[in-house]
C-alpha cells in the first residue's frame, strides 16, 4: 500500500508530462501511449530506489530511456548517433526564438517531428517541459556543453525549415 501511495504521490503529477514527451519522441499517439505506459511500469518498479527531489526529472528520465529502448527494438532506423565533435558552435538564437513565435504552428510541429530524435528530445525537454540545462544532461546523460550544442543545432535545423516554408 506504501508503495501505491508513493507512486500517486511522485509519478501521477507528471503523467501529462510523460505522455507529451513520449508522444514527441514516438511522434504519434499509439507508440507514445505504450512508451509512458511502459516508463510508468519502470517507474513503479524502481520507487524504491529513488531518492531524488526532482519527481518530474526522474519521471521523464525514464519516459526517455523506455523511449529509446523501444526505438531500439521496434524503430531502430530511428535512432541515429550523432558525434560530439560534429556538433556546431552555440550561436545567439534570440531572433530566431521571436521569430518562432509567429509562425504557423503547422509548420513549427512539422519542422520538430523532422529533427533527429536528439535534437528532438533537448528541444522538447528544454522550451516544453522547461528543464534546465544541467536537468536536461542528467536526464540524457550528456555533458551540459552537448545539451547547449543540441539545442543551438535543433534551433537552426527547425529555422531553417521554417524559412524554407516561406513562414519567417
């Protein structure tokens, strides 16, 4: 009965947040229900070994990791290694955040669900879920410098698609 009570207490708050990170990971409904139905059962498993103060982090910690697995079993073409040392410098991005703010939400969702699932998740995790730089390493086990050249990268590739779409 403990465990039930921790469980509604830690994991139950985030569910909507699991769901939209698995759905923009997954990028449908079907697969993103039985990702965060599956990270729900891992996080029900492994309460008893969590001992963190960040219930949302841990949660979509392993909303991530079950993501990945089940990319790597069911969708493995998806999953595509991106080297450190290919990764660009970090560039001023405030233009192009405005100019975000205007274009056609059609367009930016499309432009999104084409970033490489990387680029994709640090996005999400960043000006979605509002994880902080340091959250977001932790939660994909990177270095902090490749959460910011991720999110430099996933921030030109979606400018970049946007422009093509003649929306900025």
């Amino acid at each position: 009965m403990e465990e039930q009570l921790k469980f509604e207490q830690i994991v139950l708050p985030h569910l909507d947040a699991a769901y939209n990170l698995a759905r923009w990971l997954a990028g449908n409904d079907h697969d993103a229900e039985d990702i965060a139905q599956e990270a729900c059962v891992r996080a029900f498993r492994f309460l008893g070994n969590y001992r963190g103060s960040n219930d949302r982090a841990w949660l979509l910690t392993i909303v991530r990791n079950t993501a990945y697995s089940w990319f790597k079993k069911n969708r493995p073409s998806a999953i595509v290694a991106i080297n450190d040392d290919e990764l660009m410098e970090i560039e001023d991005h405030a233009n192009a955040n405005r100019a975000f703010h205007h274009a056609d939400a059609d367009v930016l969702r499309a432009a999104l669900e084409a970033l490489p699932l990387e680029f994709r998740e640090a996005l999400v995790l960043r000006e979605i879920e509002g994880f902080s730089y340091k959250e977001i390493a932790e939660a994909v086990d990177v270095p902090v410098g490749t959460v910011m050249s991720r999110l430099a990268r996933a921030r030109q590739q979606l400018q970049d698609h946007v422009e093509r779409k003649g929306n900025l």
